[in-house]
C-alpha cells in the first residue's frame, strides 16, 4: 500500500502552491506515519519546514500537515501565523471581540408558534435582524434596533417551515440561529 500510494502522489503534477503542498506533505505522511514508521529522514524534515513555515491561507491545509510532521524532529516549534502571513501581504480578517466573544444572544422559544424573543447579554447597538426562508430567500428585515437588551420579532405570518434568523449589530454578525415554526 506504501508504495502505491507514494507511486500515485508522484504521478501527481501540482498547478500551484497548494497542490505542491498536497503533493509532498501526502507523500511524506504516506511513507512515513500511514505506513507505521514513525521517523522522518532530514531531508523531509527541511521540506516540510518550508510548507510548515508558510502562511496558511495561501499555503492550504497541508501546512498543518507539514507542521506536524516537522513536530517530530523539531518539537515545541511556535508559528505566528499572523506574522507569517503579513510578511505575505494577508491580514486576517479578525471578529470583532465585543461582539463575538462578550454578547451571548438567546433566541426563544424554539421551535415556535410566531413569537420569538431575542435577548442579548449586552446592548445590540444599530442592530437589526432578517430571516431568511430555507433557499436563502430574506423574508423578513427589523432595523432600528437601538441600544437593547431583549426584543420580540413577530413571525406568525410566516408558514411552518425551518427558517434561518442572523442578528447584526451594524455590519457585524452576531447570531445566526435556525428557527423552526410550528403552529
């Protein structure tokens, strides 16, 4: 199976950098981890250092991959993606942490006969809220939420079915929640 597997992956002609990365971390896990041998020869370990060492977002998954198996000679080794993506010219794109990490929003009950609540551990400034129906379809939009801790959304309008509620406080997502109506 080892060898198969390394046959296949050397077969394989790389378009960009995320398939070179495929390519040759798959074949170094193949040869080495998949077939029980636990050991990497230097040489892997340099080229792996190499993926390891690249940004994620333009480098792809296998420089998780890479990173781990450069683990095994190198343990302990620290990755500043962040870093290591800026000097790429990428910047993460980061939540935004007052609304993702310090506003719990409810939303209940669910399922529901029309009336949903919604309550938030801090004030949804310039919220506002839309529904959208299982398609994707927006069916339902409340602006104008200003500085408040619990509103009600009135959807008895709408037929039984599985529907999909996002708050946003401005442009930020808060919540997205599946609400199922039951009447």
């Amino acid at each position: 199976m080892q060898a198969y597997t390394y046959h296949l992956a050397k077969g394989i002609v790389p378009s960009d950098l995320i398939e070179n990365n495929q390519v040759h971390t798959n074949i170094v896990y193949s040869t080495t981890m998949a077939s029980g041998t636990h050991e990497i020869t230097t040489e892997q370990a340099y080229s792996n250092s190499e993926i390891a060492h690249q940004c994620p977002l333009s480098g792809g998954k296998s420089v998780y991959l890479a990173r781990t198996l450069y683990y095994k000679l190198h343990p302990g080794e620290l990755y500043d993606d962040e870093a290591i993506c800026l000097q790429e010219d990428i910047i993460f794109r980061k939540a935004n942490p007052f609304t993702r990490f310090n506003n719990k929003l409810t939303v209940f009950p669910n399922p529901t006969t029309g009336i949903i609540t919604v309550t938030a551990s801090n004030a949804v400034i310039e919220g506002s809220v839309i529904v959208y129906d299982i398609a994707g379809k927006a069916i339902f939009k409340q602006k104008e939420l200003k500085e408040i801790n619990s509103f009600n959304i009135d959807l008895s309008s709408l037929h039984n079915a599985i529907y999909i509620l996002k708050v946003f406080d401005g442009q930020t997502e808060l919540t997205t929640e599946k609400i199922t109506i039951i009447k």
